[in-house]
C-alpha cells in the first residue's frame, strides 16, 4: 500500500486546496496500516518543513505521530482556524502560536501528562487576550 501511495503525483496545485489535515497515528492511520507502531519511526514527522504548501488549511491536528518539533512552520499558515497540539511532545517555538490571525480554537491534549507545565500558562493567556478558545489544559 505504502509503495502504491508513494506513486501518486501531488502538486503543489493538491496541496493547496488541503483545508483539514489530522496527523494523528490514533486515527486514520490505523485504517491503512495496522500495527504501524512496530515498525519504528517509519511514520513518525519529525518537523513541519513544507506545512505551509497548505495555504488553504483551517484544521490542524499534531497529535501522536509528530514528533517533538519547532511549530514555526505554523506561522505561514493564515487560515488556520483551529489547531491540536499533544502538550507531551515538548514542541519549541511555541509563541508562534500568539501570532496565527486566523486561530480561534487551540486544544492541548494530554496536557496533564506532560512535564512542561510552565511554558504553556503565558501562551494560553495571550491567545486567550486575543479571543481564541482554549480547552484541554
């Protein structure tokens, strides 16, 4: 399936149109590939590099499946009305965040698992200042 999917052409002009995209292996991913978890890191995003050929995007999940990296990319991304974010996965550059026009709604998940509880309250609080919903802390 894996070898079938990578000779698919996808253009630019594709990822354009892209508004919802869920990188999250607790979904979608179970349905192709059972038991992606026991192949390594094979599936795992190790950055966000590219995200922004997603002009259209307005639905952002960064769950299980992206690894701990810069949410910088993110800033390319003006449309961006809601975004998840798993707070265990320790991401850097999160005051890109403060600065999405579009966002409205931003879910952490898993927040009281995580270590990292104080870098979160000052981010939360500016894009609370700024009207946008935050659940999941």
């Amino acid at each position: 399936m894996e070898r079938f999917l990578h000779t698919l052409p996808l253009t630019a002009e594709d990822l354009a149109t892209v508004t919802r995209l869920c990188l999250d292996g607790d979904r979608e991913i179970y349905m192709l590939y059972p038991g992606w978890w026991h192949f390594g890191g094979h599936f795992s995003i190790a950055d966000l590099d590219g995200l922004g050929h997603c002009t259209a995007l307005t639905d952002l999940n960064l769950n299980s499946m992206v690894a701990p990296c810069s949410l910088a990319p993110l800033a390319t991304l003006t449309s961006l009305r809601r975004l998840v974010v798993d707070a265990i996965d320790d991401h850097r550059d999160l005051e890109t965040l403060t600065n999405l026009p579009a966002l409205t709604e931003l879910e952490i998940v898993n927040f009281a698992r995580t270590n990292d509880h104080e870098r979160w309250p000052g981010i939360i609080g500016e894009l609370r200042a700024h009207g946008v919903s935050v659940h999941g802390w």
